[in-house]
C-alpha cells in the first residue's frame, strides 16, 4: 500500500543534547518543544512485492548511503511490527533546502514513520508513532503530537515519548530562523550528543535542564513570555557550553551568530520582547509573540549579510495527507 505523511519540524526552548541510552535514544533530559508551520517534510512511503531493496529518494536534493541506510533501518523497525517481509519506495520532499540549515531528521523521521506504519495497514496510537519516531531520531518525536509538545525522559523505551502540552492556537508565538550559514554540519548530532559527555559542564547541564525544564512548562501554563525567553536563553547557552567544552570540542557559531546575540540583548533594552535559541548550528531562531512580530521584523531585515529568514507559526503534529509524491 502507498501511503503519505506531512510532518513539521520542532524548535525546542528546552534542549535534547546527551542520552542515557544512545541505541534506543532515551534523552538525558526532557525537552520542551513548538511545531514549525513553514518547515516541513513530506513523505510517501509504497511497500511492495515489486521492490527488490528499500530505496530513498530527496526530490531537489542529494541523499547519501549512509541516510538510504539509516531510512531502511527505521522501515525494518516497521516491518517488524507488521510481521512484513516487503521491500519499500521512499520519495520524500522539505519545504526547505537539505543543509540549507534547518535540521531535516526530526520532520523526516516523523513523516517517514508516519507514511510507512499507515502502508502497512498498522494501527498506531499517537504515543506508539512517537516512540518509534524517536528510534530513528530523537528530536523526530517532538514532531508527531500538535503544537506545543514535551518529551519526558523516561527511564524505558516505553516511556520515553512525547504529547501535546497545548494546540497551535494556544499562544500566538513567533520563531523567526535567520539562517547565517547554509553549509551542512561536519559533526552530525548523534555523534555530538556522545562527544557532549565529556565535557566538564555536562552532569551541571543536565541538573539544571531539569528545573528549567519544570519552569518552562510554568511558563507555558501562564503564558509568561519573559519567563519563556529567559529559560529558553539559559539552557540554549549551557547546551552550547556543553558543545564547546566536549571532546573534541563542537564550536557551532560563526561571528554573525555572536552578532545577532548581542542585537537581541540591545533590542530587548530597547523594550522588544525577544529571545533566542540555538539548535546545533550557527543559525539563531528569534522567539517572539505575534504582536510584536512587525515591529521587530524591521530590524531584523537590517542585518546585513544573512541568508534566508523564514518565519514560522506554531503547526499540528504529523498526518496523513491524500497527494503522493509518486
Ligand atoms: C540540538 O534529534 O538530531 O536540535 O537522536 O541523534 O538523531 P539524534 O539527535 P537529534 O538531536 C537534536 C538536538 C538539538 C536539540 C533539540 O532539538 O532538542
């Protein structure tokens, strides 16, 4: 059966980074999470008699073997659950440029796990899809339940998944990507999460991730905005302590990252609301509420030398749609 999912990508406030058990890809700690309208994949999955091996396909982009491997690794996990033997056809597309830096697994993972469990007739709660959605990549979780998701670590599989906290509607949030740099990352996550563990700061981050982790989800019952922006700040740059400090060390940013820093510190000064998060990369996500998004888009548009800018709403979770790639 041909089946395709549509799945967004997540911005987390609070970050997945280091896990307790790296093959099942249980995180250390929980993260807090907010779907992302404008960034999404879609993915139709066609299982069949017909196919010899599994095959990938990126339509306007290049897929490497290792990513063709790790796909058929993630339809095996599928397959077993359907008791199915059949080989399948994967043709997927992002709305945005692969490497064009904004990170495609978890929207991928998502939509693949979707698509590919629905072609094999299984029928999966909303919990079921993200726990394996998680196997294939831990953010990709996140991306199956609507809007504004937690993902509590859990000390087993079968706890660790994630569920919607509130629906996209709930508050009007803002995450402008401005993307810096569209090279693709040398270190991909999976390993930075190992090389994260030897950094003197991890066991600290980890701790205090915890508590902020309680606090955003405060934040979030009260629609506190501040509150939110100053969590979301603190555990991305002890995250990002962590990168620097492991071994061999990740440095993610480049000198316009540290420049649109410093301009959030003076726009907030100036009594702009916004914050900023960072994923594993140098491109800076601005966090702001829907009332404050014009005004601050003006000074955004002065930054000389970006990119791209993409502006994304808070989106649903992962779902079924009816047009197929193929
Ligand atoms: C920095 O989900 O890409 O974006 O489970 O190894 O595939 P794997 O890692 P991945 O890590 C995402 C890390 C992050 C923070 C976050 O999204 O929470």
């Amino acid at each position: 059966m041909k089946k395709t999912a549509k799945a967004y990508a997540n911005i987390a406030f609070i970050k997945y980074w280091g896990k307790t058990n790296e093959e099942l890809r249980l995180p250390s700690t929980s993260s807090v999470s907010m779907n992302l309208d404008k960034c999404f994949t879609l993915t139709t999955v066609e299982f069949a008699q017909k196919y010899y091996k599994d095959s990938f396909e990126l339509i306007g982009g290049k897929v490497t073997e290792k990513e063709i491997e790790k796909v058929s690794g993630h339809l095996s996990r599928i397959r077993k659950i359907a008791k199915s033997t059949q080989f399948a056809k994967v043709v997927s597309q992002n709305s945005f440029p692969k490497d064009g830096g904004v990170a495609s697994s978890a929207s991928g993972f998502a939509a693949l796990t979707v698509a590919a469990a629905n072609a094999l007739d299984l029928d999966l709660s909303e919990k079921e899809l993200s726990i394996l959605a998680r196997l294939g990549s831990g953010s990709a979780c996140r991306s199956i339940p609507d809007g504004f998701v937690e993902w509590c670590e859990g000390k087993t599989s079968e706890e660790s998944f994630a569920r919607s906290l509130y629906s996209p509607s709930y508050w009007d949030l803002r995450d402008i990507l401005v993307i810096v740099s569209t090279q693709a990352k040398k270190i991909a996550s999976t390993l930075g999460h190992h090389l994260g563990k030897q950094s003197i700061f991890y066991e600290k981050r980890v701790s205090q991730a915890k508590k902020l982790f309680l606090e955003a989800k405060k934040a979030f019952l009260k629609k506190d905005f501040p509150l939110l922006g100053e969590i979301m700040e603190k555990d991305c740059l002890a995250m990002h302590s962590v990168m620097m400090t492991g071994s061999p060390p990740l440095f993610y940013w480049l000198p316009k990252t540290v420049e649109i820093i410093q301009k959030i510190y003076q726009w907030r000064e100036e009594g702009i609301p916004v914050y900023f998060t960072i994923d594993a990369g140098p491109n800076v996500h601005l966090i702001c509420e829907g009332k404050d998004e014009k005004r601050f888009l003006e000074k955004v548009n002065k930054i000389k030398e970006i990119k791209n800018i993409i502006i994304n709403k808070p989106a649903r979770g992962a779902y079924l749609i009816n047009e197929h790639l193929f």
